[in-house]
C-alpha cells in the first residue's frame, strides 16, 4: 500500500498502514489518493532506472 504524509508530503509504501511518517515522524499519514500512487510509482521508475545505468 502506499501512503502520504500531510506534514511533510513524504510518500511511501509498507505493508500495514503506519502510526507515524518514517521522514519526519509526524502523525499525519494517510492512505494516498490515485495522483499521489502515480507520484510514487513515476519515482520508483526513475530510481530504478538510475541504479541500472
């Protein structure tokens, strides 16, 4: 799954829906909305690409 942070607009994935923002450590985190997956899954993209070459 992947979640937002509204404090700091971080965006992640884990398994289970964390209490706290892995970056800045606030309460504020939330399931993300369809722009904010995308978001995501472009960065994944481009990280990946990155390590390859």
């Amino acid at each position: 799954m992947i979640f937002v942070c509204d404090k700091c607009r971080f965006i992640f994935s884990r398994t289970v829906e964390p209490e706290q923002c892995p970056d800045c450590g606030k309460y504020a985190v939330r399931e993300a909305n369809e722009m904010e997956r995308q978001e995501y899954e472009e960065h994944l993209k481009e990280f990946q690409g990155d390590e390859n070459g």
